[in-house]
C-alpha cells in the first residue's frame, strides 16, 4: 500500500498532536489516537507518549513501537507480517508507516484444540531515541494495533582493551573463534554476566567516542559502524570505521566554555547475550575509547 499525503497536511498533523500534548497530556507512556479527522486514507494515526525524565536525570530513553492484531491462535508461535518505515519531512521531522494486509505466518507444529486463545500477535518492532521535540507519529494500515514500551538505560560503563577474565565460561571460549587483531585497530572486549530469574529484555548499545576540545557547540564524533560475520560459526563481531573528524554546530561561544571531554558518534543496539562475547574494533588512536550501556525494557503498554 503507498502512502499518498501532503507535506504541508502532515505538518499540520503534527502540530496538532504537540498542541495536544502541550495541553492537557500527562505523559503516562500510553498510547493515544489522534482524531479521525487527520487520519489518511487507508492508514489509523498513532502517537506515542513520552514519559517525563526523571528529576535531575539526563540520560534519555529510547521507545520500542510494536505493531500487531490481537487474534485467535493455538500452541504455535506467531507473527504479525509488515515493515516498517521511517519517513523525513523536509524540516526534518521525522514519522513512522508500518504497512501490513494483517496476515500472521506461524511455525506449524499440530496443536490440541484446548491451546486456542487470543493474544496480541506482534509484528516486526524498531526502537527510536525520544530525544524528538514532537511526539513520535506512527501510521498503521487499518486494522493493525500499535503498542509502545520503554527502554531505560544504565550509566555508561567503560570497555576495556584487556580482557581481564581467569574464569573459563562459553563466552570466552567463544572468543577463540574472534579475529585477536586487526592492522589499524584496537580490540576492545566485552563479557556479559548472566542474569537469571529475569523476565526483563535487555540489550548493549556500543558507544564509539574520542576526547577532544569542545566549546558551548554540540559535537559528534563521525564515523560508522560494520558489522562482519565469522564464517562457519554464526558469530560476529564490530568495526567502528572512522578516521577521527568531529561534526559540530556554528555558534559563537565565548572562551570559558572551551573544555576538554569526550565527543561520542553513532552507537550500535544488539541483543543482550552472556553466552557470547561482545568484541569491538576501534581506530589505532590514543583519544579513541569505547563505551557501553545496558538497556532494559519496561511494560507492552
């Protein structure tokens, strides 16, 4: 299905859901549908609520959108077919469309017919910052639910150079199979202790950084990362290509705001796992380092 809208109608649009958030929401992190009246042909619009940031918290949160059909199903897995897809406005706002005809493909194992209920069948999922001035849109092909969780992360630890393990677990005999260098590079390695009794999702966003002067400008470290596959094992590991240049803005900023600190690029999401190494390749430079933080999931709401 083709999304057919205007620009100029879907600022509008936008608009009118901060207006609303402004005026009256509490921000309790569910969802809400904005009036029938904006929605577009074909498509239900949703937005999401971002829950305030605690008192004196700086980190912020990242949210999952979960689209998906609530359905009669039995004892097989199931899953809600579609894909999402992020659009930009020209001004940069950003909106989400998650197009889907409602099918669900399951694994097919026989089933007795008292394992028949009904649940909410998901779809395929993204997690975005909530750093967004505006309320995040999501358009959904009709018929298909949109639920939200949040994501909240950890304090950034750091990621050392050695590994400095003595304990013989799976990971680290997993790390046997991981390249031990790479010309230009430093290898940076992560373990991950197992948690257990928890229901909770988790996940690692990798944070590449450099230490460098900054002013009162906002900077980034520019750079990106590859993933690359160790052939014939299913593992795989993370370079950080860059060569060190910092992006920032313009403004003037007077001299006493000039400081020293460490300027972070773009990171890298993956699956919490204690029974496999985290192994991370970084630019041969002595300003370079790596940072990690763990993510952890809160209630489908």
């Amino acid at each position: 299905m083709k999304v057919t809208f205007l620009t100029k109608q879907l600022s509008v649009l936008l608009s009118i859901a901060l207006f609303s958030v402004a005026c009256g929401s509490k921000k309790t992190g569910q969802m809400s549908n904005v009036s029938p009246l904006y929605t577009l042909d074909g498509y239900q619009v949703h937005t999401l609520s971002v829950p305030t940031p605690k008192e004196g918290s700086s980190n912020p949160i990242k949210i999952e959108i979960i689209p998906g059909k609530t359905m009669e199903v039995d004892c097989n897995h199931h899953s809600l077919m579609g894909n999402f897809e992020q659009k930009t406005l020209s001004d940069g706002i950003s909106y989400y469309v998650f197009e889907s005809n409602g099918d669900a493909i399951s694994t097919l194992m026989a089933c007795p017919d008292n394992t028949k209920h009904t649940e909410f069948v998901q779809g395929q999922s993204i997690i975005i910052n909530s750093d967004e001035v505006i309320p995040p849109m999501v358009f959904a092909s009709e018929g298909i639910e949109i639920k939200q969780r949040i994501w909240n992360p950890s304090a950034p630890y750091v990621m050392d150079k050695e590994l400095n393990n003595t304990v013989e677990t799976e990971a680290t005999e997993a790390l046997n199979a991981y390249p031990e260098s790479m010309e230009g590079y430093d290898r940076y390695v992560l373990l991950l202790p197992e948690i257990k009794n928890s229901q909770k999702d988790r996940k690692i966003e990798i944070i590449p950084g450099i230490t460098t002067e900054v002013d009162c400008n906002k900077y980034g470290l520019m750079g990106a990362f590859v993933k690359k596959d160790i052939e014939g094992w299913g593992y795989s590991y993370l370079i950080f290509e860059s060569d060190g240049e910092v992006r920032s803005t313009r403004m003037a900023c007077p001299e006493n705001t000039r400081r020293t600190e460490v300027v972070t690029g773009t990171t890298y999401l993956l699956n919490y796992n204690s029974r496999l190494p985290v192994v991370v390749f970084i630019p041969k430079k002595d300003n370079f380092s790596v940072q990690y933080k763990v993510w952890e999931a809160g209630d489908l709401k």
